[in-house]
C-alpha cells in the first residue's frame, strides 16, 4: 500500500476522545465567518487562522472523510482532521496528515503558538490554539475528532500520555510556511541614559515599566530579536561596537561585534524571517551595511548625505524592512529601499527634531513620527506627514525609542 493511500485510510481514525479533555460548548450553527484578510494560498496571521478554525466548531461541521464544507468564503475543504487543518490554513486543497509536512515545518512542542498544528502522520492532526498556562502544560487544540463528535475546541496537557486519542510522543510540531504574526502597533517610550532605564509609554503617556540595562553613553535599540512579535531593548556600545541583546528581563543574553565605534546601528528584518538583527550607517561613505546573523556584512550601498539619520523600516509591507534617511536641515524624509534608490520623500517636524519609526496603526506598513527634544512632545503622522497625535513625555536628554511592546 502507498504512503498516499494508508493516510487515506488512516486519517484521523481515534474512536473516543481521551480522557480529561474539556470540549468547549457548540455555538449556534448560524455564526457569520470571519472577514476574509488572507488569499487562499497566501499570507495568513495567526488570528485569521484561528477565527477560521472556530467558524466551522460554530457551524457544528461533522465528521466525513467522503464529504466538504465551505470556509465561508466559497472555499470547500474535506470534513476530516487534515482537511479542517487546511481549511484553517487557508491552504490552496485539502492535505493529509502525511502531505501537511510539505508546506510547513518543524517546531518544538514547547514553541508552539497559535495556529500551528500537532501532527502524528500516521493518524490525526489537531490545530494548535493557544497556551493556556505553558508551565503547567496546559493549551487548547481545535479538531476533527471522528464521525461521533463535531468540529470542537478542546484543552489538553503537553505532558499527558495522550493528546486526542493518540501518544502525545507521536505529535510533531507544525508551522504552516505562510503563517505570520499579527502586528502590534507600536508605542513610544524613552531610553534614560543617566540611569539606564528604558520607560515604556501608552499614547497617554503613562508609564508601563521600566527596566535597567546598558552602561552610561549606550544606544538603545528595539526590536523583536526572537519572532515572538513583541519587541524588545538592546543597547549597543559605540566604545568599542558591541551590541547586546537584551532579554524581557533586561539581563544581557548575547553580544555581536558590528561596525566601528563611529558607526551608527540600525535594527531591522532584513530577509522578512520574523527575526530581527542588526546592520550598521556609516555616515563618512553614507554606506549602510547589512550583517546577517554572525555579524558579517552581507550587502552595502552609497545612500544619502553627510549629515543625514539613517532609519530602517517596512515602507511597503512586503514583511522586510529596508533603510531610509531623514534630512535634519530641511526636515525631509527620503525612502529607498535595498539598491538606494529613492522612491519617495515628506516633509515632517522641524529641523532638530528626532525622527522615529513604527507601525502606529497595526496595518503592518512603517511610517515617520517625529520628538521635539525641546517640548519632549512626540508627533505622531499619518501618510501624509500631518500631525495625528501628540503628548508630552519623557525628560530633556532622553532618547526617544518605538517598538510593539
């Protein structure tokens, strides 16, 4: 028998859903589906995937390998665990639980997040839905049970014997190649160098946290520097080029030798990973080099002017950030992307203000804000470059920083 047709016959077969797993209420059949952001085949976030996970736990889908349903969007996906998998996906057919692996990858069980799937290729495949308490093992799973039990959202425990019927051992760990994070917008917070105390920031200007780390005389950076869609501070050492990477709490994790002393450091995704790393400006050949992960460069070009501030964002939201200058002698902000070529430019702020970089709406493409050092306003813009937004926050001689927190 062929690998192809023993999943046929195998697919999702558990009789009995284990014991101890808690299945969630049914909700009425009659539950509109979530709002279609993503193609199929294309790009999806984590919380598309699971609004499309629980239409069909809505809709009470049954059970039947030889049947299909519709994703509420005109899609049909076959009834069963791998079909329900896709479908959730928004995959362009209906895997198997041997055919899944092909387009996705890998994961640890304990790097689990939402949407990613448990799969046992021989039998079942149950959608990842969220920790529920990770130290205690404990998460929630959607499935495709069997002909017995409807389309549900169940909780189990990563350190039982058994996941829905079947050896948890024999689940592996699923990311589907197209899923990405959904975006936090971000929020100002400043960097104080005379202790060392990064404060975080709401838009009303009240303070979150703070947290120590670096040395007097450090660059702060921000960014997301392991993929979990949250940012975070390093600080880099213009003495000697050091950069470290700081933890969430605060504690120096990892160092990386970049540039030279009079180089300034810029954070970006510049592969579109999720992950972001380090490349370095420097302002006497106006070259930005890019580094990959062992700090080596990777790519360089001539952009800019002497003078000029370099920035580094996602102009485009094609997932990959490239680099920017902001003129601070006539307040001019000039995109480019990798090959230095400008393809656009707004006036916004006033000669001497800071210019700061984020994703302030959640709609994952990069715009300007800018802080007057003077008033210790920050003025957030919109497309335009027209002031959206402003508040008063930090004090004289705090460096102004963004980031999703």
């Amino acid at each position: 028998m062929s690998r192809a047709t023993r999943s046929s016959v195998l697919r999702c077969t558990s009789a009995l859903v284990s014991a101890g797993l808690a299945a969630t209420a049914l909700t009425a059949a009659t539950a509109a589906p979530a709002q279609a952001a993503s193609s199929k085949g294309g790009k999806i976030t984590r919380s598309e995937v699971i609004a499309r996970a629980q239409y069909w736990v809505d809709q009470g889908v049954p059970y039947n390998q030889s049947g299909s349903y519709t994703d509420g969007h005109g899609t049909n996906y076959r009834e069963d665990c791998s079909g329900y998998v896709s479908m959730a996906w928004h995959a362009t057919q209906s895997y198997n639980t041997w055919t899944l692996p092909g387009i996705s990858s890998e994961v640890s069980k304990s790097s689990l997040l939402p949407g990613d799937a448990l799969n046992y290729t021989e039998a079942h495949v149950i959608l990842f839905g969220g920790w529920k308490d990770k130290a205690a093992g404990t998460f929630t799973y959607y499935a495709e049970q069997n002909s017995n039990v409807l389309t549900n959202k169940y909780t189990a425990n990563i350190n039982s014997s058994s996941v829905a019927g079947w050896p948890t051992s024999l689940y592996k760990g699923l990311r589907y190649d197209n899923i990405v994070d959904d975006t936090r917008p971000a929020n100002a917070g400043v960097y104080r160098a005379s202790n060392q105390t990064f404060y975080e920031r709401d838009s009303s200007g009240g303070t979150q946290g703070s947290a120590m780390f670096g040395n007097p005389g450090w660059k702060p950076l921000t960014g997301d520097f392991n993929g979990d869609g949250i940012d975070t501070i390093g600080v880099y050492d213009p003495a000697n080029g050091d950069f470290h990477l700081s933890n969430d709490n605060a504690n120096a994790a990892i160092s990386v030798r970049f540039g030279n002393p009079n180089w300034t450091p810029l954070v970006g995704d510049w592969d579109g990973d999720g992950k972001d790393t380090v490349g370095a400006y420097d302002p006497a050949t106006q070259k930005f080099y890019l580094s990959n992960d062992n700090s080596t460069v990777a790519a360089s070009f001539v952009y800019g002017n002497p003078g000029d501030i370099p920035l580094a964002g996602d102009w485009d939201g094609d997932g990959k950030d490239a680099v920017a200058v902001y003129r601070p002698d006539n307040a001019m902000f000039y995109e480019a992307d990798l090959t230095g070529h400008t393809i656009g430019n707004t006036m916004f702020g006033n000669p001497g203000w800071t210019p700061l970089i984020g994703d302030y709406n959640g709609d994952g493409i990069d715009t300007i804000g800018v802080y007057d050092p003077a008033t210790q306003k920050f003025y957030l813009s919109n497309d335009n470059g027209t002031v959206a937004t402003s508040f008063t926050y930090g004090n004289p001689g705090d460096t102004p920083i963004t980031g999703a927190w």
